[in-house]
C-alpha cells in the first residue's frame, strides 16, 4: 500500500549521463614517437658497446654452420666452438696484416708516379677540354680583377687605411720541448690501437657467448615473441636463422670470390697491389647498391697513374663493368634469390641511417641489419610492422591495389597492373578474383556512406575504361582442353542479346554486368547488358527482350539480400515468364552461411557466388538446355595468391 500511493512525476529530471573521460588526442602517438626517440638516443650514445654486439651477433651467423660441422664429427662443444672462432680470428688477423703490408708498399711507391701524373695533367691542359676550361678561368679571372679595380675607385682617398706604423724587429725565441716521461709515451704509442684492441675484445667475448649460451637465447627470444603456440614459434625462430645463416655466409662467399676474381684481374692488367684492391672490393661490396663502383676508384686512379697512356685505365673499367652486373644479375639469384628480402628503398634508407648512427661501420653493418630486423618482424607478430616498412613483399594486396588506384581515380596504374597479370593468368580469373572483388570493397565502402556522388562517378568511369580496353584481350580459359579453340555454341545463342546481363540497384552492379557479358561474348554468346532503369515497375511492360534465351541479374549487395532484388526477379518472371534466370550475387570471403541461405528465397532458377559461377550455368545452359542442380556451397579456390606472385 506504500509503494502504491507514491506518485510519479510524469516529466522526471534527466540524470546526467555517465561519460568516461577523453583520451588525450595523440597521447599514443606522442609516446610511439618519445620511445623511437630514446631508442635511436640510445643506439648512438652507446655505440661504442653495440657496434661490437652487433658485429658479434652477424660473425655468429657466418659461424654456426661451421660450428655444427664440427660438431657433427663428434667434437666437443666447446672444443668446436674454440676451433672456429680462433679460425675466424687467424682469418681476420691474416686479412689485417695483409692489408697492412699493402698498404705501407703502396705508400712508399707513391712519389715514383708523381711524374706520370703530372705529365698526364699537362696532357689533359694541352688537349681541347682543358683549353676550353682555362678559357673560362680565365673569363672569370678577369671579371674578378675588373671588379675589384672598380671598388678601389669608389673608396676615397680618405677612407683609406692609416699609415702602418714601421716593423719593429723580431725577436728570435727558441722553444724546447720537455722529454715525455714513459705513462706519456706509452698513451701515445698506444693509444690509437687501444680503441680497436677493446672494441675486438668485447666482440669475440660477445661471439663466444652467443654461440655458447644459443639455446637459452632462442628460447628467451621465443618468449619474448610469444609462448602462447611454441610449436608455431620454435619453427619460425629456426627457420629464420637457419636463413640468416645461410644468407649471411652465401653473402660472405659471394663478396670474398668477387674480390679474388678482382684481385686476379687487376694483377694480368698490371695494376699494383692487386691483393690490397681484391680485398677492398671484397668488403665494399657489402655495402648496398654503389659500393662495388666506389671500389673501383681507387685502382682506377692507380692505373692512371702508373699508365702513361690509358690502356690500364680502360681495361680496369671493363672488368668491373663486367664482374658487378654477372654477380649481381646473374649469380646472386642463383645462390638465394633475387634480392635480400628488402625493398630498395628500404635498403637505401637503411644505409643512410646506420652511417648516420654508426659511421662507416654502420654503413657496412646497414644491410645485414635490417635483413635481421625483417626476418623477425616476419616472424614476429609485434614487429611485423618492420616487415611491411622494409620488406620487400607488396604492401596491399592485389584487390586492394585495384581499388586503390580506381578510388584515386588513376586507371592508367589499373590497366598496367592488368597487363602484368594477365601474363600468368586469364582474363576471367584476373576479373573474378581482382576486379569484382574490388567492386565489393566499393559496394561495402558505398553503404558505410563514404563515397562522394564525384567519387562514386569516378569508380564508374574508371571502370568503364578499364573493361572497354580489356575488350580485345584474348581470354586463356575460353580454350578447351588442349589449348584448341572451344566449339562455338549453336547459332541461337550466337545473336546479340541471347543472354541478357541485367544489373541491379547498386552503382557499380552495372560495371559487374557489363564484365560478364565481356567474358560471355568472348566465348561466342550474345549478350547485351540491361540497366536497372530498364526494368523498373514503369518501363518492364515495354522491355523489349529481343532474341533473349536466358537472363543473369547482377549485384554487388553486400548486406544481405535487399528485397528490391526480389521485387525485380518478379517483374521479370512477369514479363519474360520461360526464360531461366540465375541471380549472380557476387559473395565476400566473409559471408556467413545463413547469408547464402536467405539469398535463395529472391525467386531466381539459380543462384551463384561469383563470375565463374555465373559462366559455368551459363554454358550448362548453352550445351544442354537447362539449369545445373546448384551445389552445396563451399569456398571458391582463391587465385589470389598467384595473382600477387604476378603483381610483384
């Protein structure tokens, strides 16, 4: 009875609404941008210790294969691993001394070609090109000599400088310098080596623990990727060093048999210090794109001065003209494929970064760097941003692409990615899993409401241009078995508009239509595309089929099935009532099956999920006069993944 005789005010204050406070804007970003900061920060501050880390971890790469040889002759671990990195250490000490000896040999020969290149220069005076270049010297000299007179006149006699006062006489003073104690001379003798001597030292501690503690490393790593499917994890972590391995010691074999063959021809040229020069190539080729040029300067400034005529110069040029392309072009992706995984740009990025960190360490070091720094974030889930900044692999896929380019209103970049696909596949495939896939993306984009009525006009346009060019493109799938042309269908089905492609409500169904009587009519059928104003409630009594014999509605509706669809297989039934209809409802991937389901109560003889589909009842039709039983759906096999081989 309380509760009863409350009263309820019928216009109750409003209570205010509980809202969660507001993210600060860009607050996210602004912290992505502060750790990118500190860590660069820290990359440079502490090079002097990550510089040989670094080296460390690569040498560890180039030695794991040899260390798992050795141990494969039943050698002990660490015996194994002591063997191979006192090895790497003879090496790299024979290579330094080498180098060292060269060097001081060619120092001490240096003044023997002073006058070869003097006499090379006066040539080069005497000849037209450097008469031309004195000529405008001197045009300049003289332009600087007339200016200067005309700036002397103008100063006045006044202005000019006070008279010196005279010179007083120097004083000769004689400074002596106090004997250095032995802590002095030590610093002084050693300090230049004490900086390299700690930086190997710390390397070959680094070396020895990685390749000691492997094991416990990968398993850290794989917990800092992600225990949640160590199966899935463990093979990826070794496949990705099994590969950096692989790439790493095929780069060194590769970079060390260019400088020998290098090395080899400079000595028949006659160029001096031919084993100083094969090893310089040798480690400049580790350095992306121009560094095996660069390392042809030097001998090529050699031979020009040891020449007096340019026969050495020449032949010097020749052979690496010759040696880079053959080892680049040629035998590079014959050893590991085409490139290192890294898209150029990102390689050239890459080395611009690291010399900016690291000096010219890093410049060597920038392109297995960022190979290690893609093969994780291939790998990786929370790095796979790396892969899609540096890697080599398209960034969109090959629908994505299409869209792009036809939303950007550019068809001219779709047809050149038309062209190259079309190499590899026919001209239905390349329609079925690209383009009409690409309209669906236009279909989804034009129901969220994103696309202007100028941007919608410009997909239409685009695409119109895009399927009247493909007109005169053969089609491969249009071939029968054997690759002989395919019987022509009766003569019935020959005339135009035998097959009526009837678009529905959407803005791009009409462009869907119009691919599949594109794909009809290089088969021999007639057809003729119908637009949806065409069949409206208005015009339907007076549609003239014509010599139709079978219809295909056409939509792109994304969500669901509209009961416009419906309303117009009526109207068509009504006005065309023995012709067979299929309804083409081209599906996402990502269509759920009670979708389909519902998409079978339109009225139509037959449904279909895709312009493979819709040609295939088609054909059935033509050869045996009827609809096929539809079967049970299942998911279309994807030409993706070829087509973005071709894209690429």
């Amino acid at each position: 009875m309380a509760a009863s005789s409350r009263t309820v005010d019928p216009y109750p204050t409003p209570q205010p609404t509980r809202v969660p406070a507001a993210e600060t804007p860009g607050a996210g970003l602004a912290i992505s941008i502060l750790a990118v900061a500190v860590i660069i920060a820290g990359l440079y501050f502490a090079r002097d210790i990550l510089i040989p880390i670094a080296i460390a971890v690569l040498l560890a790469f180039v030695i794991a294969p040899l260390v798992n040889l050795l141990r494969r002759i039943r050698l002990p671990r660490v015996a194994a691993i002591l063997s191979a990195v006192m090895l790497t250490v003879g090496i790299l000490v024979a290579i330094g001394t080498l180098i060292g000896v060269q060097v001081a040999d060619l120092a001490g020969d240096v003044p023997r070609y002073r006058s070869t290149i003097e006499r090379k220069v006066e040539g080069l005076k005497n000849s037209p090109a450097g008469k031309l270049t004195d000529y405008v010297a001197g045009i300049g000299r003289v332009f600087h000599n007339t200016t200067e007179k005309q700036e002397e006149k103008k100063t006045p006699e006044s202005d000019a400088a006070p008279t010196q006062p005279p010179e007083e006489k120097a004083l000769l003073v004689q400074v002596k310098d106090r004997q250095p104690g032995p802590m002095e001379l030590a610093t002084t003798l050693l300090s230049p080596i004490v900086h390299p001597l700690a930086t190997a030292g710390i390397m070959f501690v680094v070396l020895m623990f990685i390749l000691m503690q492997r094991e416990d490393l990968r398993d850290r790593l794989i917990r800092l990727a992600g225990s949640n499917d160590l199966h899935r994890t463990t093979v990826a972590m070794d496949d990705a060093a099994r590969r950096l391995s692989r790439y790493f010691v095929v780069q060194v074999g590769l970079n060390a048999a260019f400088g020998l063959v290098i090395g080899v021809g400079l000595y028949f040229i006659g160029v001096p210090n031919p084993v100083l020069w094969g090893i310089f190539s040798a480690l400049m080729r580790f350095v992306p794109y121009i560094g095996a040029f660069l390392s042809a300067l030097l001998p090529l400034a050699l031979a020009a001065a040891v020449d007096p005529g340019w026969n050495m110069v020449i032949a010097t040029a020749i052979l690496f003209l010759i040696i880079e392309p053959l080892t680049g072009h040629v035998i590079e992706p014959m050893l590991y494929g085409h490139s290192t995984g890294l898209s150029p740009f990102a390689v050239l990025v890459s080395a611009l970064f690291w010399t900016w960190l690291w000096g010219p360490i890093g410049l060597l070091l920038s392109t297995p760097l960022t190979v290690c720094l893609v093969v994780l974030g291939r790998h990786v889930e929370r790095l796979q941003f790396l892969d899609v900044l540096f890697g080599d692999k398209p960034a969109l896929t090959p629908v994505e692409n299409f869209y792009q380019r036809i939303l950007a209103d550019d068809p001219e970049e779709a047809q050149e990615q038309a062209d190259v696909m079309l190499r590899t596949c026919s001209l239905t495939g390349y329609y079925d899993e690209v383009v009409v896939k690409g309209l669906e993306l236009a279909a989804r984009d034009a129901a969220r409401g994103v696309l202007s009525n100028d941007q919608k006009g410009a997909i239409r346009a685009s695409l119109t241009e895009l399927i009247e060019e493909l007109e005169d493109h053969p089609d491969k799938s249009a071939k029968a078995e054997g690759g002989e042309e395919a019987a022509p269908p009766p003569a019935p089905w020959q005339a135009e508009g035998a097959v009526l492609c009837v678009a529905g409500r959407g803005f791009v169904d009409q462009c869907a239509a119009s691919i599949l009587a594109q794909i009809l009519r290089k088969r021999g059928i007639g057809a003729r595309v119908v637009p949806f104003a065409d069949t409206a409630r208005v015009r339907i009594p007076d549609f003239d089929p014509g010599p139709a014999r079978m219809i295909c509605v056409i939509s792109l509706a994304i969500a669901g099935e509209p009961a416009h669809l419906r309303r117009l297989v009526r109207r068509i039934e009504a006005r065309m009532p023995t012709l067979p209809i299929v309804m083409g409802l081209w599906r996402a991937e990502d269509v759920r099956p009670d979708d389909l389901l519902r998409r079978q109560t339109t009225g139509a003889d037959r449904h279909v999920g895709s312009l493979g589909e819709a040609l295939e009842a088609v054909l059935h039709v033509v050869r045996r006069g009827e609809l096929p039983e539809p079967a049970e759906p299942e998911p279309t096999p994807s030409a993706i993944r070829p087509l973005a081989a071709a894209g690429a």
